[in-house]
C-alpha cells in the first residue's frame, strides 16, 4: 500500500512541474517607439534619446536650434602645432629688398605683385602649396619679399627678384603692335623669313623675325587695303610691368523677364551688356644679360554675331497674358594665354589665325550684300624690344592688378 502511494505521489509532483513549465508570459507589448531598446540589424530602431518627440506631459518639443551669434565649433580635429616652422627639407627664412624696383614704378598701386607672379609662374603654384612647406608673401609697403623654401627654390626666387631691381633694366622698354587683315594670304611671301616657334593654343602660331625682316613686314601689311592696325605704333610697356590695351564697346540686350504685379504692366525687363572687342595683355621681363625676353601674353576677343528675338507670354493681372521680346546673343569668342621667350634682337610675332574682328563693326551698319556671316580677319601681334629709353611708355589702357587665372603649369 505505501509503495501505491509513493508512486502517486511521484506522478502528482512531475504534473506539478509540467504545468508550471507551460505558464505562458505577459502579454507582449506593440513597438510604439517608445521602448528604451534597439531594433536588431535592419530594423532600423532609434534610442528612445533621438525618437522621442515629445516630452512627459505629450506635448510636442521644439527641434534643436543653435544660438544666434554662437561660434560653430569645428569637427576637424584642431591643434595649435608646435609652434614653429617644419624644416624637414632644410627650408630656410629670407628677405629679398624689392624697393628699388616697386618704388620707381608709380603706374600700378602694388607693383609688387608682379614679382609674386613671376615667381609663381617660374616655380609653379603647386610648389608653394604642398611639401616641402613654403611661404611667399610681400610686406604691406610693397618693399620686401618674405619668402621661406629650400635653398634650391631661394636660388630661383633670387634670379628673378634681380631681373626686376637690375638697374640697367629700369629704361628697358618693349613695343606692341595689333593689326588685322582680312585674308591670312600674306603668308605665301612672307613665309621664307619666318621661323615658328611652338604653340599650345589651337589654331594660333607664333613666329621670330630679324627686326630687318619684321620691318619690311610691316610696310608690305600696310599696303594691302584691309590692313588696320587696332594700337598705337607708338606704344610702349615698361619692363617688368604688366599692360593690358582694350579696345571694347558695350551691346545691351533684353536677357529676362520679372514678375512685378505691384507695378504696371506686370512685369520688369531685365536687360544685359556684353563687352564687345579685344583685350591685350602684356607682361615682358628681361634676362640679367639683357639678351633674352621672357613674356606673357593673354589676348581674349569677343564678338556678337546676331542677336536672336525669342517672344514669350508673361502672365500680367486679371489672369491676362502679354507678349515680351528675349534677346539671346550669338558670340564668337578666341582666347590666348602664351608664354614666350625670344633674344632681343628678334621680333616676336604671334598670329591667332582667322578669327572675329577685333573691333566690333557697328551693329546698325549691316552686313555688306556679299558678305557671309560676321567678319572675320587674320589678327597678328608684334612684339619687340625696344631697347633702352629715357620716355616714359604710354599705353591705351593700364591696368595694375591683371584677372586672376590658372596658368595649370605652363607660365
């Protein structure tokens, strides 16, 4: 009798266990965005910290927004170095005295500039911005040069602050010439006296003459009857110094049109200009020996060939419409940035080949009746040393600060 009941006692206890084992858990709760968890990979859950966008009482909180007039602070990882300059490379610090040069130059405001350019051109831009560290600047009185390099660079930068403060280069002065003919066929009789030199714009040459045969050139140009010269014979640049002759005139045109429903008739016309002709830029600089040129020469021409009306309904009060004319230019344009170097007995002549007339013909004139289109000529420039000079060069146009641009390594 007592094993029956130890072996129900035994099958009591095991159900016992079974059923407790089986007790389900609480309910589980909807995912409201509420809970303080994460979603696992791809659920795609914030932190309760950044979901929430209330606070306890329901009410909707305001978004973050940073205080006006509070400095934003950096994310870069910012230090203040080791206060002083690296030389890993052996740079060292060196002023170069530029007055003699910035002081007889009284045609620009901050002559110095142009030695800054030199060297950038010379050494490149990427030399100053990258390693080895390096600094080029000028003081404030446009006196002294401030730079800090390797002693292979200061060799350079020193050659060339000398060709500015030579003082037998101070009287030095070089001639230009712009002229046009309308048919490139000069060339057949010109072309045994011509020695090319190598370009990098398309469709332009460059050639160097014998001062001789530059000038027998000339008289032969000057008998043909679509010769015209665009500068003055006359017209000098001083060494060192860069001089830009334009000759330009503005083409207002009809661009856009506003909406103006507070004024009549609706609407505002905007009008735009164009400056139509040519720039020449010029920046000459002679060796120590005298014997050679280096120059820049940056030469831009533009030229509207038609303007084309376009209509268009401007929607005006009361649900109306009304009709306003566009205008819409046509241009040409011929751009040349060159750096070239040639001995000083010898002429510099550079052709940019049949391109749009220099100076802009009058647009109410109209086109002759066997005429094709804008006119088009054979641009050539003349470029020479003039040798030493007690008069002071004139020009068209001086402009001391020339338009920034990218030399990409070649000036």
């Amino acid at each position: 009798m007592l094993s029956k009941l130890s072996w129900i006692a035994v099958v009591s206890l095991a159900l016992a266990t079974s059923a407790l084992a089986q007790t389900p858990s609480a309910a589980p709760r909807a995912d409201d965005g509420s809970s303080d968890s994460w979603r696992t990979a791809g659920g795609n859950r914030a932190p309760a910290s950044t979901a929430r966008k209330s606070d306890h009482r329901g009410e909707a909180l305001e978004p973050l927004r940073p205080i006006e007039g509070s400095p934003r602070g950096n994310i870069a990882r910012v230090t203040k170095g080791s206060g002083t300059l690296p030389n890993d490379h052996g740079q060292v610090w060196r002023e170069y005295d530029i007055s003699p040069y910035t002081l007889r130059v009284t045609a620009t405001q901050r002559p110095e500039q142009a030695v800054i350019d030199w060297i950038l051109r010379e050494t490149g831009y990427e030399a100053w911005h990258s390693e080895p560290l390096g600094i080029l600047s000028a003081t404030v009185d446009g006196r002294t040069l401030r730079v800090y390099h390797t002693p292979e660079m200061h060799a350079v930068v020193a050659e060339l602050v000398d060709r500015f403060v030579n003082t037998e280069a101070e009287t030095q002065a070089f001639g230009v010439r712009v002229v046009t003919v309308s048919s490139p066929n000069w060339r057949a009789k010109a072309q045994p006296i011509l020695h090319p030199v190598p370009v990098q714009t398309p469709g332009a040459q460059a050639w160097l003459l014998a001062k001789e045969d530059a000038g027998l050139l000339l008289a032969e140009l000057r008998k043909r009857t679509d010769f015209r010269e665009h500068s003055s014979p006359h017209l000098m640049v001083n060494n060192g110094q860069a001089t830009v002759v334009a000759a330009t005139r503005p083409r207002p045109y009809m661009k856009d049109v506003v909406l103006r429903p507070e004024a009549w008739p609706g609407f505002e016309s905007q009008s735009g200009q164009i400056d139509e002709g040519y720039s020449l830029e010029l920046s000459p600089l002679l060796s120590l020996d005298g014997r050679m040129i280096d120059a820049v020469l940056k030469c831009n021409v533009d030229q509207v060939e038609k303007v084309i009306p376009v209509t268009v309904d401007v929607p005006v009060a009361n649900g109306a419409k009304q009709r306003a004319r566009l205008e819409i230019p046509q241009m040409t344009q011929s751009r040349l940035h060159e750096r070239f170097r040639w001995p000083t007995d010898q002429v510099l002549l550079v052709g940019m080949g049949m391109i749009a007339t220099p100076v802009p013909a009058d647009p109410n004139a109209g086109v002759f009746p066997l005429q094709v289109g804008p006119p088009r000529a054979d641009l050539l420039i003349f470029v020479e040393s003039r040798g030493a000079t007690t008069v002071q060069a004139s020009t068209v146009t001086r402009t001391g600060q020339r338009d920034p641009g990218t030399y990409r390594n070649r000036y």
